[in-house]
C-alpha cells in the first residue's frame, strides 16, 4: 500500500497510540483516545493497563466499546471496581499514570471544554458535561489529548473550562494544588502541539505529512507559537494501519450486528 | 427487625414507591440500566420529579421527553458512543415538553455524593473542580479547608433520594439481590435512599452468592419484581449484551419531536408493562 493512502484521522489515532508508552497504567477517555489506546495495545504496547471510568482495570476489548461500560469491557478486565472505589482510590488515589482525553474545544494552556457551546444558560449547543474528564485532568500523572484541528475547535476563549490543563499558565496549575503533571500532548489531524516549558502555551512542534505551518496556524483560533525546531511525524506505516482497519471493522460490525 | 421486602409487580411497586415530586434515582452505569421501571413511570404519569444519575443516558431522555421531570442531577449527559440526548437537549434548550432545571457536577462529585448519603454524612468531600466552570453555575459545589493540613476540597451536598430503583440480575425468594459486572453506584444509591426498588433478571432458590459479592440484603429495599430484560437496551452480564444498534437508533427517534411522541405513545404509553413492550418493538419494522 502507498504511504499516501491513508486518512488524517488515521494520522492523528496512529500518532497518539505511538504516544502511549508500553505498560503504562491509562485512564481511557471513549471514542478518539479508546480507539488510540487500543490500537497501542494491539501494537507496541501490550503490556498498556487500560482503564475505563466503569471501573474496568486492565480491559482488553477485541472491538472498541461504544460506550464506556459495555460487556466487552468488564468481561476481559482484569478487575472491575464501583463507581466511587474507581474515582476515589485508584484516580484520585494517584496511582493512573496516563489520561486520554478528548474535546469540543481547546485553549492555548490546554484547557478545554466539553460542556456547552455558547452561554451556560443559554446554549447554542450543549455537550454531554465533564463525566469524569476533570478528574482525569487533574490527578494523571500526565493526559494526553486529542481532537480535529480547526477554528471552532481551537479557540481564544473556551466557552466553558471543563478540565483544567495549564490554566492561566506558567505555575497557574501547580498553585491551584491539583497532583498531575497536566497535558503534555495535543495530537491533532494536522500535527502535534506541546506545552512550552516555562509559560506552558502550546506550541506546534511537529506537522503531519504533507501539512503545511500556514494550515495549522489558520485553523487555530489564537496566535499560534510555531518550534524552531520543528519535525515531520512518521507517516503511518502499513502495519499500523492494517491493524487500526481491521479493529475499527470488527468494531463496526459488532455493532451493527445487534438490533 | 425491619421489615422483608415485597416480591411483587413492577407496577404496583412504582404505585406505592414513587410520588409525584419525589427525587428519584434511576442508576446503573451503562450495565444494569433500569428501562423497564422508567417505562413504569413514564405510563404511571408520574409528575414533576427530580431524577439523579451520572449518565442520564436514553432512560432519562425518555422521562424528560414524556413530561416526567422538573429537575436532573447529572454529570454526564449523552448517548454514548452516539452523540447527543436529544430530548434532553430540546428540555435544556427550548424548555420542551416543558422547562428543566440542571444541577451539574463531574463524576466523582456524584459519586461520593451518593457515598456520602450511604453514610448518613451531610455532604461528600473530594479533591478537584477547582480552577473550572463547574463551580460558578452549581451553587452546591464549594471549597472547604482540611483541618489538619489546610487543603484545599471540594464538598458537595450528600444525594438522599427518596426513591432509588436500578436492575440486577437475581434475586432470591426473601428478596435479597445479587449483582456482579460493572456495578457503578448502585449501592452507595440504594442505600442511600428511603426507599428502594430493585427489578431482577429472575427470582432464584439460591443466589449461591460467593463472599464478597455485591449482595443487597431483602431488609434494606422495599420492593423486589422479577422483570426478565428489563435492563434492554442497555445489557446484564450473564444474561444479554447491550444493543449498541438500539442506542443508535435512538438518535434518530429522538432528534424529533413528532418522531419520539409517536413512539414513546405506540411502544410505552400504548403497552401494558415490559414484555409487551418488547413484542411492540419486534413487531415494528424499523424501532421507529
């Protein structure tokens, strides 16, 4: 198969599994970062403790769930705990090293939302809420995050802070006490951005194949801070597609096939 | 010595259990959810309650559609895996069938506000929602400092339903209950409640419960009913999978008005109790 011949999709879920360290303990955000964290664990990371908000620890699904407490989830778990035992000892217990999640909206310090778009009251759009995101953003001991790149996604002000990343910047994390580290990835369908060391901002440090700085830069809502040294990603090689395919199929007909 | 509960029908346990006005927790995180008790309610016209749970999910969508609910506690408000509760959304943002209030919070500030309730203490305490939205819209989440290290936690006020109802899998002929799989909140919400149904796949000899089984002993729930399904569309492990196809389906019977009336009328209010709702269903060519 040619290099070319794959989606950015394909791109950004390729990319944020390469991100996941093998046997790291990962608290699992559903769609993106569950069908990142499973391709992961179908390639170079097997060893991946996954963790659902269901209280499934150590879930190893042939199919990717749609929700986050289907069957498939607690049948292959390692241990599945209650709703308070999962929050209480084992995220904010401090012992989930990796958080997964995904947005509607992002800031520039990485906080985002998933709450409303528009105003709270008033809303032009209302999202399903936090679940457990704020939770997962505050007490991993570091999150990744992924969403699609554009305006309406990356934005000058959020509509609403759902989960904190860097705040205000600079030490605004660390003075409002929360134990993790925060976001130390955004993967998105055009390329990767990192939080800058000191003031925390997220800077473009790495494009996708075939994405230039100027597309990223217009379809990011705020003046985006581009590294000196910025690198190409990988393109995706056939074996991790093979793979990411063959899971999403299987997906696609387990779920299909119940009516 | 409290008393035994009652083995009997889901309707009359609904009947004597739930009143209109009454704050009600319908709970079972994606596993265990109990449709068929919130079909009873729904046929009940059981009015202007306060409903709480994590994830209202398609159950709660279907009350607020029918006209059931004045209030939702919640912390995550979607179909999962789908998109949006539509009938949620239109309540929230149109004020259809009619206006709705919203209590929010995230899932682990439910969670031990249920925990909290359990154990008769006034509120639930835990780190985080600090430095977010959440805090300014929900009056009942605040900050308090640890008197011993200085800490700053969040509390918030402890959930005392007056009613709790969620689905298990087997009962025995006392009316204790045993579940196992994904068991979410449910304990912490029955017991945390005045009163408790607790509809089950079936009614057994023995639980053959191994120690250390989520087992929910007769004396703390009012009401046990044998309802087989009644957790379908969502699943009972040992039992049925969740039907991922309905879920989607629901997307498009919701998104509507005219489309949902037609068929919470046709396939709820226009059927006598679970079972038939189900033949309604399968006799239907499309769910719609």
């Amino acid at each position: 198969m040619p290099d070319a011949a794959y989606t950015s999709d394909e791109m950004m879920t390729i990319q944020a599994a390469r991100m996941i360290r093998n046997g790291v303990t990962l608290f699992v955000g559903i769609g993106l970062p569950s069908a990142a964290a499973n391709l992961a664990r179908l390639t170079h990371a097997p060893d991946t403790v996954l963790i659902y908000e269901s209280g499934t620890i150590g879930a190893k699904p042939t199919v990717l769930p749609l929700s986050i407490g289907d069957g498939e989830l607690s049948e292959t778990a390692d241990a599945v705990v209650s709703i308070p035992e999962i929050f209480s000892y084992w995220l904010q217990g401090g012992r989930i090293g990796l958080g997964f999640l995904g947005a509607a909206q992002i800031d520039k310090y990485a906080n985002i939302n998933s709450t409303v778009i528009g105003d709270y009251n008033k809303p032009k759009v209302r999202l399903p809420g936090s679940g457990g995101a704020q939770e997962i953003a505050g007490f991993c001991g570091e999150v990744l995050i992924t969403l699609r790149q554009n305006n309406r996604a990356f934005v000058k002000k959020l509509d609403f802070l759902t989960s904190g990343g860097y705040f205000e910047g600079g030490d605004s994390r660390q003075k409002l006490g929360l134990p993790g580290k925060g976001p130390t990835n955004v993967i998105t369908d055009l390329g990767i951005l990192t939080p800058d060391p000191e003031t925390k901002e997220l800077t473009l440090t790495s494009l996708h194949p075939g994405v230039t700085v100027e597309q990223v830069v217009a379809a990011t809502g705020w003046p985006l801070k581009v590294a000196s040294n910025l690198e190409t990603t990988a393109a995706p090689n056939a074996a991790e597609l093979r793979v990411l395919r063959d899971l999403n199929e299987r997906t696609a007909r387990a779920h299909a096939g119940q009516a | 010595m409290e008393a035994l509960a009652h083995i009997t029908s889901l309707s009359e346990a609904i009947r004597e259990t739930v009143r209109d006005g009454d704050t009600v927790a319908l709970e079972g995180f994606t596993h265990l959810i109990p449709f068929a008790a919130g079909h009873e309610i729904i046929r009940q016209g059981k009015r202007d309650l306060t409903v709480i749970r994590m994830t209202p999910d398609l159950i709660y969508d279907q009350l607020i559609g029918a006209g059931c609910v004045k209030k939702i506690i919640f912390s995550w408000g979607g179909n999962p895996g789908v998109g949006s509760l539509h009938r949620l959304r239109d309540a929230v943002e149109n004020g259809w069938p009619q206006p709705i209030e919203i209590e929010e919070h995230a899932h682990a500030g439910m969670a031990a506000a249920y925990s909290a309730g359990a154990s008769n203490l006034p509120f639930g305490m835990l780190r985080g929602y600090v430095g977010t939205d959440l805090v300014k819209y929900n009056q009942r989440i605040k900050f308090i400092d640890c008197p011993f290290t200085g800490a700053k936690l969040a509390a918030i006020p402890a959930h005392r339903p007056d009613v709790t109802i969620i689905h298990a899998q087997k009962a025995d002929r006392k009316g204790n209950v045993l579940m196992w799989g994904v068991v979410g909140v449910q304990k912490e919400a029955v017991l945390a409640a005045q009163r408790a149904i607790v509809t089950v796949e079936e009614i057994v000899d023995d639980l053959h419960a191994p120690p250390n089984s989520v087992v929910l002993p007769s004396w703390v729930l009012s009401a046990v009913c044998e309802v087989k399904g009644g957790a379908f569309p969502s699943y009972a492990q040992g039992y049925y999978q969740r039907d991922n196809a309905f879920y989607k389906a629901w997307d498009v019977i919701a998104r509507d008005r005219a489309t949902f009336q037609t068929w919470i009328d046709r396939h709820v209010l226009g059927t006598k109790d679970f079972a038939e709702y189900k033949r309604s269903l399968e006799g239907a060519t499309s769910h719609a």
